[in-house]
C-alpha cells in the first residue's frame, strides 16, 4: 500500500515525506492548495478536522500531526533505512526532548516569520512588523542554545542524525532562502555546521526535486 | 534510584507526576519557585537551557520537556502500571496524533489563559483582554472538534485511556477551577463525561494531595 500525503507544497507535509525518504517507504503525493482554502473543504475536514497540513492516509489507517506520523514511521520500519529514534530508550528520550524543543522554542517563531514575511502578500494582508520583530529575538535566543548544544555533540540528540534534526528542515530552509535570514545560521558557527551537514543530505535533495514549494 | 521532578507546583510538570504515579515510578520533588525567577538561575539554566519547567533528573540522565518525560518513562516500564501509549503500532500512532493536538491547538489557548487569568496578578501585570477574547474562541473551536471525537470513542486515542489524555489533565483542571470556565467542558456533553472519567482517576487525586497549586 502507498501512503498518501496531503499537501507536498508546504514544510509541515515536507517533514512527513522526508521522513518517509529516509526511511525508503513508498508515498505519493495530493496537492491542497492553502491560498485558495482547500484545506477547509468538507472533504478536506473528514480527514483532519482541524483543516491543518498534512494527513496521511496509508489504506484505511489515516493520521495527522507531521511529527506523530513522524514517529509513526520511524517505529513501524525501525530496522528499514535510517535509523531515526536514536538506539538506546535514553537515545530516544533525547531524540523526544529536541523534537518538542522544536515544537515550542524554534516552530512557533519561524512559523511566525514564515506567515509574515512569506505568506501575508500571497493573501494580500499587511506584514505585522512587531511580530515580525518579536519572532526574530525569540528565534535568535533559541539558536543561542542551539549554538551551545551543537558544539558539544554534532546533532541535537547525540552524534546521530534523528527526528529532531530533521524536524527543523523544510522551515529553515525558508529562513536561509525566501526570508533573507542566512545570517541567522552562518553567525553561529556550530549551528551552521549543522545545517550544511542536515540539509546536504541526499533525502532533503530529492525532495526538493520531488515537491515544488510556493516561493520557487 | 528515585526520581527527581522539578517545579511540581506547575502545571507542566504535573503532567509528569502524574504519568509517574500511573506508571508506579518512585519519585521526589524539588520546588522551583516563577514568581521569585528562580528558572533564571546559573543552576537551573545548566539542567533546561530554556528556563523552562520541568526537568527531571534520574540518576546521571536529565531530561526535560513534559511530554516528551512522559513518553520515555512510558516506553521505559511499558509492563509496568498502566499502559499508556496504547497496544498496537496503530494505537501508539493516535496516542502521539492527539498529544501534538493537545499540544498545538489546546495548550497554546489554555496556557495563554493562565498566564492571564491567574498569572497576571502575582507579576503585578494588567490582564490582555484581547488575548483573553482570542484564546476563549480558539479553545472553544478545539473543543467543538472534541466533543465530535468524543462522540465516537471513549477517549481520545479510542477506548484507551493514554498519554493523550492525561496530558490535558493538570491545565484543565485550571480551567474548570480557578479560571472560572467550568461552561467549556460542561456545554459539551461528551467533553464533560470524559473530563469526569479523567479527572477523577485516582492517580489524580494523588498529585492534587502530593503537590499543592499556587492558586490553592
């Protein structure tokens, strides 16, 4: 069975099929269009009643939320691919603490950039420069901490590639491009490191090739 | 080796203690005071960066961010006390699908409440009505949608009772108490027999006699 994954346009549904890459499990792709509201029709809603990206649906079994479908796959092909949840249940503890921390100190702010800076024109609204501003210093003191924890171990968790830092992908990638905002990783030397390690992976390119985003 | 839970007046770290006491794990707790900023200091800021709450520590390993606490401790005694993650591959998948819900589109509305409602005061700041107005709407959407799922299983995952839910258990109970909004769960009918099925488990009652709120 394929999965199918709603939404390739976008960075939270970019999780979910880089994961799915890592892991070599075959997926094909619906387009939702979020400018023109798709997400909010009654179709759309059955699936994830939120009206929120993305959904999968693998046969009958339908679930969403990037990061539990994440952690869905991860699990289910634990021997298939890259191993994605750490070795070790400390290894997997730690692989959860920074997969939150991205959740709560590093998604909201850069999701908040991302809809100011990159999304606002599209729906023909006015940028919030204060939000703007005030995403920028939390992201900023975030990265500090990243900065510190980076230059102890290579990857967030450990000195293994997992979840956590693949979670922060498709968003950063809108932050060092369409936002301008390059300086905010090449001025932290380990954090920098990190994301030429992260984002050189063969899987972030195939998606790239794979899934075209709204900013080209 | 015993447990150490920091800051078990709060919320957050409720969460932990009571997924502790489901899963029959001895503990202690350190009390972490936010109103004199004690998160702020050099100690605490060596065990969570962020200066936030919890943090635990267990023997040599520390580990913050409640709900990722709680799935390492879950995962850990799996055979032991209650099961909390589900049985099946498919029943942990919608475990993790609703703990991002409650983490996404309930807590960010309950804790803004709190913040404002309960917090305000004790830091001397003027409650943001408008903040106020946004988050009673945005949790009451969130409800709506839950009374809906409430309506076809017993509990959010299905007729198990798990992570997902228990982690709605210790900011609700701000909710239905101190804040005055006892109408958000009670309007809804499936809403309110599940939060009674919850919220009187006996793990519950516990933590409230074990560690007392600020609120009383």
């Amino acid at each position: 069975m394929v999965v199918k994954v709603y939404g390739p346009a976008y960075a939270s549904p970019k999780r979910v099929i880089l994961c799915l890459v890592e892991k070599e499990i075959e997926f094909e792709t619906v387009p939702v269009d979020l400018i023109k509201g798709e997400q909010r029709s009654p179709e759309y809603l059955k699936l994830q009643p939120f009206g929120e990206l993305p959904v999968i649906q693998d046969g009958d079994f339908i679930l969403y939320e990037s990061r539990a479908i994440m952690r869905y796959y991860a699990e289910k092909y634990r021997s298939q691919g890259t191993e994605l949840l750490g070795k070790t249940i400390e290894e997997r503890g730690l692989v959860e603490q920074w997969l939150e921390v991205e959740a709560h100190n590093y998604n909201p702010a850069i999701y908040e950039l991302t809809i100011q800076l990159l999304f606002s024109s599209k729906f023909g609204r006015p940028v919030d420069e204060k939000l703007v501003k005030e995403s920028d210093e939390k992201l900023g003191k975030t990265l500090d901490v990243y900065e510190e924890r980076l230059s102890k171990s290579k990857y967030l968790a450990g000195d293994f590639f997992s979840l956590a830092d693949l979670s922060h992908i498709p968003f950063t990638h809108y932050l060092v491009g369409p936002m301008g905002r390059q300086h905010m990783i090449r001025d932290r030397k380990h954090v920098s490191a990190w994301w030429d390690d992260i984002s050189n992976r063969p899987s972030w390119k195939k998606v790239l090739e794979l899934c075209k985003t709204p900013f080209g």
